[in-house]
C-alpha cells in the first residue's frame, strides 16, 4: 500500500482484470494496445512456421510459453526482492543476477514495485514494474522502468506498421513498451501532477544473466490522443465483456 494517491483500483491477479471498488472494470495496457496493431495469434504463426521449417507447432508454442514462464519467473524475483530483500531457493541460480539489476537503482530517494496506476475518465489501467523518485519533495520528478527478459534480441525486429492513426510508427517490441512505459507515465503524472523525467526499459538476458538499460522517449501526446480516440472502443468492449458475463 502507498499514499501516493488514492488506491481506487486493483489488480485481480488471477485473470489478470483491474476493478475498482464498485466492482467496475478498467482496460489494462494489452487490450488497450490492440487498438493499435493486429493481435499476435500464436498458434497461426507457429504453425506458418512450422510448415516452412519443417519443424514441429507443438514444440514452437511450448518454446514460446517457456519464454514467458521464465519472464514471469524474473519479474516476481525482483518483486520480491525489492520488497522484501528475499530470493526464494527455487531462484538461488539467478539470485546474483537480481540483485545486480536492483542496485543500479540505490541511486533514487524511493522505489516502488508493481503499483496500479488507472484514469477514471476513460477506464484505463495497469501495473508498472519499478517507478523512482529523485527526491522526497511531494512534487519530485519521478521515472518508470519496465523489466524486459528476452532471450532473443529483437527489441527492433519490423513486424509492420501499427494501425491508423499510428501507421508512421513501426510494430516492433520497442514501439509496444514505448507506449506501454508513457502509458503509465501519464496515468500516473494525471494522478499526482509528478513530472517525468526518465523512461527505460530494463532488458535482461536470462541466459547469459546480464542486463542494460534502453533509453524511451515520453510518448505522452500519442498516449492522450489514442486515449481520446479510442475512449468508445474501451467503454463499449469493457461494458460488452459484462453484459456477455450475464
């Protein structure tokens, strides 16, 4: 819990859904993404692969959820970490690797892991990794970094162009956290009135378990203008999911 501003929303975490007090949903960051560009359909692709390689599907996809497992596996030991200066024995093989990505930020006042920050206005949500303050003012500057554990260094790697009105933007891993880091950002400087002043992507590789850190530009008009632009698209989507519940 934090007093940085009123905690109205939470994270459901296991469906991964964000409500507020009054049971009302909120859009987290990837529906809120796939306004922008066309879904990512895993088995269609695996299976488009497999047919020119020869390879198997079934031996892509479990490659792919092994990707994700290990992700998800480094995000919660650094949560855990951070919070609670612990490393479970199950993580005892990247316990240095977890405590060499958490010093590079003993250099802020405060740290905070895996807040939930939402906008009432057009339902949205979601979950930062790490947001610092560079001072304890109540209106210091504040940066976001989101922790990234590809195997595959293909941050830049074109798959296309994002969907009108972000057709001039590349549909690549580094346009999708770019976005995803000034979501936050904006949610949270709507929140507090806080300036930001520096986005990163943290990018770990859990092979060789190492990390650098990637510059992002505060993409702040683009996130207010597909925010305004989409507004009836999130309503209507979220409200829709409720009444289908019904």
């Amino acid at each position: 819990m934090h007093s940085l501003y009123p905690n109205k929303v939470r994270l459901q975490e296991d469906v991964h859904k964000y409500f507020d007090e009054s049971g009302v949903q909120y859009m987290g960051f990837s529906s809120f993404f796939g306004f922008m560009c066309k879904k990512f359909d895993a088995n269609a692709v695996a299976g488009h692969i497999a047919r020119n390689t020869g390879s198997s599907k079934q031996d892509l996809l479990d490659n792919w959820n092994s990707r994700t497992d290990n992700g998800t596996r480094i995000d919660a030991a650094l949560t855990l970490y951070a919070q609670t200066g612990q490393v479970l024995t199950a993580d005892a093989d990247i316990a240095d690797l977890i405590k060499s990505v958490l010093l590079e930020y003993k250099e802020y006042n405060t740290c905070y892991e895996q807040l939930v920050v939402y906008n009432e206005n057009y339902r949205t949500a979601g979950s930062l990794d790490k947001l610092f303050l560079y001072t304890n003012r109540k209106d210091s500057a504040f940066g976001l970094s989101d922790f990234k554990a590809f195997e595959k260094q293909d941050l830049f790697e074109h798959r296309g162009w994002l969907n009108t009105p972000f057709d001039y933007l590349p549909n690549n891993k580094y346009t999708k956290i770019s976005f995803q880091l000034s979501f936050y950002a904006h949610h949270f400087e709507e929140l507090t009135g806080r300036k930001c002043k520096r986005l990163f992507i943290h990018l770990i590789d859990p092979i060789n378990k190492t990390h650098h850190k990637v510059p992002v530009m505060y993409m702040k008009r683009e996130v207010m203008f597909a925010l305004e632009h989409f507004k009836e698209e999130i309503i209507n989507e979220l409200d829709g999911k409720i009444q289908e519940a019904f």
